[in-house]
C-alpha cells in the first residue's frame, strides 16, 4: 500500500481510510459502553458470575445476528448498511440512558431483578449491532483494495482497531471510576451522533446490488452456507476459529475479574490501554510485511503462540506478569485476525462475502458464550473456592504459587494448553492442506488476471 497509486486507486484509497477511521470510532464508542457496563457491574457487586454471563450473552447475540447480518451486507449497498448500524447503536443507547435516569440505581445492579438484566440487553443490542459495520468493513477492503494489498489493508484494520481498544480500555475504566455509569451512556449517545453525521459525509462508488428475487429470507442464509462449503477447506477453517474460540470465551469471562482483583478500575482501564499498543504494533507489522505466502500456516502457529501465552500469564499472581502476556497477545491477534480475513478476500466472491463473513461470526461467536456460561458459573462456585482451600492450595501451590485468584489462573493455564493443541494440531490435518492449496490457486488466478 505503499506504492504510488493511479487517480482512481487513490480515491478508493482515500475513501477506505474514511470508512476504516469512522468504523474504528464507531468502535470505540460501543466498546467503550459495554466495557463501562462491564467494569461497572463488578465492581458494585464483585460477581464473576454476572460479568461472565454479560460477556457471553454479547457472544451470544453477535451469534444469533451474525449470518443475518452477512446477507444485509450483500443484499443492500455498504453505505447504507453502515448507517442503519449507526442509526440502531443511538437508539438502543438512547433507551440505556433513559432507563438509568428512570430505574433506582439499586434496581439496576439486582441481579435477582428483571431490571438488571433489561438494561444489560438494551447496552448490549446496541454495541452488538456495531459488528454488521464490521463485516461491511471486511467487505470494503475487497472493494476498494488491490488483491495483493489485502493482507496490508487487514493489517491496517488490526492496528486502528488497536487505538481503538486503547482508548476504549482506558476511557471506559476512567470514565466508571470517576463520572459514574449515568454520564458513561452520555458521553456514548452523544459521539455516535457525531459519527453519524461524519458518515454521511463518506460516499463509497459501489457496483449495483444484484438481488435474486426468489431468494429471500432462509433462502439469502442457506446462500451464505453453499458459499462456504464452495470453497474446499474453508469450513474447516472456520470450525477450527470456533473451537479456538471456546478457549477465547474462558479469557473473556474471566480476564475483567482477574485485572480487577490485580488493579483498581482506574489502573486496570490504563492496563488495558497500555497493553493495547500490543495491537498496533502487531497489526503495523501486518501492514508492512503481509501475512506470508501462506496465511493459513502463519494463523495456525500464531494460535499455538497465544495460548502459550494464556498458559503462563497467571501463573504467579504477579502485576506485571499479567501485563506483559497480555501484551504479548495483543501483539499476536492482528494477524490472527487478518489472516482469515485475507483468505476469505481471496477465495470467495465478493456478492458472497457478506454472507461467509456473516456466517463465520455466527459460528464462531457461537462458541464463547459457551464456555463464558460454563466457566463463569463453575469458577464462581467451584474453582476459585476450591483453590482457596487448604487441600486446593497445597495441591498447586507448586504450580500456580498463592494469591485471591488462583482458581482464575488454574483455568488459563488449561485453556492455554487446550490452545496449543489445537494450533499445532490443525497443521497435521487433510483440511488446512486443501485450504492452502485453494489460496494459492486464487492468487494465481489474480496474478494472471492483473498481468492481462
């Protein structure tokens, strides 16, 4: 992407810089909102359990809307998706924050209360409708970007979502500590308008949107399963993404309240902002050198890599310990992230994209809120007890050392090593050996089409 561009390209070029940098602060916004619910929650009722579920049933619902999602994309223009986003994100958190001037704070934080569990929705609904920009995001990089820059461009994505959750991560932590829940929702309502209205000064020179009239509903999803299926390997790769995720969904329910134990909410807010460097400087390394001639490998051992690091970043209850893997694994993810997106760009067509895009977030979102349900529940009233007792403790004090949240660090470690297997293991299989295969024909295919 750094090569000198024809006029055209150069306008694409420029409009996919506006479309990245209006989606990233369409992401912090929402992030930063559903942190705060997230960070407010525990701290006012120190329940692993309410904070796991939260971040499961964000999962959950990214599951449910994902292949739906995938068929707005392709069925209506990016633009108009993206709007229709914006527009859904200020209504749902215009409800969050009547609900909290109207609703008893007390009411709110009952988790035995229909109230708690109403606005928790509503905060929700709105930050999980961000992810349909996301996918129109994906689909505009094989839109406005050459097939050679695609990797770059993913790059490019992974580190100004990087800023994002710097950003997010510190202003949501401040933001609880020091102004409260009430002007949180505040500040969120008030800079999605102001995204809004910079989108709709963004034009983006689509092709026209060729519908199938006999396709409708199921029929638009069931296209989206055909298109997956289509390419030889690229299922598999999903699945394995999926099962990836199980261990992804421990990390979620049980990150917030291990940094919560380690910092105050200030200080963990400034972690999570520290660490996230760790994205910029990996998506900035995508965005220099590409993912390799084979991204599929390249993902595979970077999974293997992250969990590694999830195996041994709580192994001590020490503070920098913490940091520093976590770190390490923002570093990692971008080309993660980016590696699939890549394939993705190459191997299937762009009036189906939205669709595999859409279809691949169903499925892999599907498979976090399973562990994040499981999880939350068995260490709240198993695990974390039972390594604070004298038998738990003197079992693995060798292994995890002593602390409040060992029972939390006992969970990583086997999830890190679940990780590991499944990274390495996913090499040995028939599957990533036809998906490298289909990669490498698709840029054969572009490279001839550029040269004539």
């Amino acid at each position: 992407m750094g090569t000198k561009l024809a006029p055209t390209a150069q306008r694409r070029h420029r409009t996919f810089l506006h479309v990245l940098v209006n989606t990233a602060f369409a992401n912090i916004i929402t992030s930063y909102l559903w942190f705060a619910l997230t960070f407010w929650v525990y701290l006012e009722t120190r329940s692993v359990l309410a904070t796991g579920l939260i971040g499961g049933a964000y999962m959950l619902l990214v599951a449910v809307f994902g292949l739906f999602f995938g068929v707005l994309v392709d069925r209506y223009r990016k633009h108009a998706v993206m709007l229709g986003s914006t527009l859904s994100s200020v209504a749902f958190f215009g409800i969050a924050g009547v609900m909290f001037l109207l609703i008893p704070e007390s009411q709110l934080l009952s988790l035995s209360g229909p109230w708690f569990w109403v606005f928790a929705l509503v905060v929700l609904v709105g930050a999980v409708i961000e992810q349909l920009r996301n996918i129109a995001l994906s689909t505009t990089v094989t839109l406005l970007v050459p097939p050679d820059d695609r990797a770059k461009a993913n790059g490019l994505v992974g580190a100004v979502q990087g800023l994002a959750f710097l950003v997010t991560s510190v202003l949501s932590g401040l933001s609880v500590g020091m102004l409260g829940m009430g002007w949180t929702i505040a500040i969120a309502l008030g800079a999605s308008v102001a995204v809004l209205v910079h989108l709709l000064t963004i034009s983006i020179a689509e092709p026209s949107v060729v519908r199938d009239e006999d396709r409708a509903g199921l029929a638009e999803m069931r296209a989206g399963i055909a298109a997956v299926r289509a390419t030889s390997g690229l299922f598999a790769l999903i699945l394995f993404t999926t099962f990836n995720n199980l261990a992804g969904g421990v990390f979620m329910a049980l990150m917030d309240p291990y940094g919560l134990t380690l910092f105050s909410v200030e200080m963990w807010g400034v972690v999570l902002g520290i660490t996230a460097t760790g994205f910029l400087i990996g998506g900035g390394l995508v965005a220099k050198f590409g993912l390799g001639a084979n991204p599929i490998r390249t993902l595979l051992i970077l999974v293997a890599m992250t969990g590694a690091v999830g195996a041994t970043f709580a192994v001590r209850e020490w503070g920098w310990l913490f940091v520093v893997g976590i770190w390490i694994f923002m570093i990692l993810m971008p080309a993660v992230e980016a590696a699939e997106q890549t394939v993705i760009q190459r191997v299937v067509p762009l009036k189906t994209q939205g669709r595999v895009f859409g279809f691949a977030m169903t499925f892999e979102a599907a498979a976090a809120p399973v562990t994040a349900f499981m999880i939350a529940p068995l260490a709240e009233f198993w695990i974390i007890p039972y390594m604070a007792s004298p038998s738990g403790v003197q079992r693995w004090e060798w292994l995890l050392g002593t602390g409040e949240a060992r029972g939390i660090a006992l969970v990583f470690l086997v999830s890190g090593l679940v990780t590991i297997g499944l990274g390495l293991g996913a090499l040995c299989t028939r599957s990533y050996g036809k998906l490298s295969r289909a990669y490498a024909a698709a840029v054969s295919t572009d490279d001839a089409e550029a040269a004539n």
